[in-house]
C-alpha cells in the first residue's frame, strides 16, 4: 500500500544513511522501525517497569576492596601457585 507521510529532513536523512549501512530500501526500514514502534506501544501504555533486581547482604569484605589491582595479582598469584603444586 501507498501513502505519502511526511517526515522531518533531519530524521529521513538518517534513515536514508542506515537504510545504506544495513543494505536494505528505505521502505523496508521504515516499515521494520514502524512495526516495533506499534509492539512497543502494545505492550501497555508505552512505559515498562525499570529493572529492579533483589539484593541480599553479603557481609563485611574479608579482603581491602579499595586496592583492586593489588588484590587481583595475589588471586592471580594464588592461582599460579595453585597449578604449580598440581604438575609436580
């Protein structure tokens, strides 16, 4: 089907741009941009739930955390340690 939308020159010429980049027509763009649009609007009123995950504490560190690469070699060096006792 045809019609004739109006679109700011701004907008349609990143479209254009991005249409070249991914190697597929404008039309093909836009319908695909469109259709997720109207899937998005779908699921509600537009506004999803901002991801909250549940935290738990952990306790006190055992280790000073405010020195990270410090604390990284010596894992590392545990590590080394580690695989030296295996091969003898």
């Amino acid at each position: 089907m045809r019609t004739t939308v109006r679109i700011d020159d701004a907008l349609l010429g990143e479209l254009k741009e991005r249409a070249r980049r991914e190697g597929v027509s404008l039309t093909t763009l836009v319908n695909r941009i469109l259709r997720r649009g109207m899937e998005f609007s779908e699921e509600g009123s537009g506004r999803s739930r901002p991801y909250c995950e549940e935290t738990f504490s952990m306790g006190e560190p055992s280790v000073n955390l405010d020195k990270g690469l410090a604390l990284a070699a010596s894992l590392e060096e545990e590590e080394v340690r580690k695989k030296l006792v295996r091969w003898k």
